[in-house]
C-alpha cells in the first residue's frame, strides 16, 4: 500500500515536469491563468506555475505565530481556495487576482500578496 502511494506521487510529479517542459498549462490552471506567477508579501510568497505545481512559504511574526512551506500539485483552483493534491493544504483565497492600480493583487491567507 504505501508503495503504491509513493508510486502515485512519482507519477504525478513526472506528470507536473513533463508539462512544464512542453510548456502547456496545467488543465487545473484553464480559465485561472491569472494565479500563475511569484506572489509576494512581507514573509509570505507563493509561486504557481503553468505545469500546475504551488510552492508556499510563510515565516511566522509577531502577529501571526503560523508558518508553514510546501511544494505540492494543485488539485483545483476555486475563487476561495487553492487545494493542494499530494497533502492536505488549502490555502484560503478572500480576494482572487485582480489589478489596483497597474499592479496584481490577492489576498491568501489573510495575506495581500503582489504580484512580481
């Protein structure tokens, strides 16, 4: 069983490379081509590429005691959420990409995210 799982996540992975060296959009990303990018705030960025993979790092401040980093396949991209398909992340989106004055924004996890 959990060579099964380890094999699946190989697969997968092989999957992710391989569309990122045929340069196509990951199917997950059709209609959502606005995520993909660097995303970066004061100890927060996140970076989506159009093979479908999410890299997320977060360092933990005053405020926020939370941190956290992970590289994972996107599962599905919805206008509240970003679900990650090898772990069990979800990271909440309260403000998709949009454009304020010439510049990308988002807002995820409670973080404004710009856009590089």
């Amino acid at each position: 069983m959990r060579m099964t799982v380890v094999l699946a996540a190989i697969v997968a992975l092989l999957g992710v490379y391989m569309l990122g060296l045929l340069g196509g959009v990951s199917p997950v990303l059709k209609k959502k081509e606005s995520y993909i990018g660097t995303w970066k705030a004061k100890g927060a960025e996140l970076k989506i590429i159009s093979a479908g993979q999410m890299t997320y790092s977060r360092a933990a401040t005053q405020t926020q005691v939370e941190q956290g980093f992970f590289n994972v396949p996107i599962k599905r991209i919805a206008d509240d959420e970003i679900v990650g398909k090898l772990a069990d992340v979800r990271l909440a989106v309260t403000e998709p990409p949009h454009q304020v004055g010439g510049e990308w924004q988002m807002r995820v996890n409670g973080d404004l995210l710009v856009k590089e």
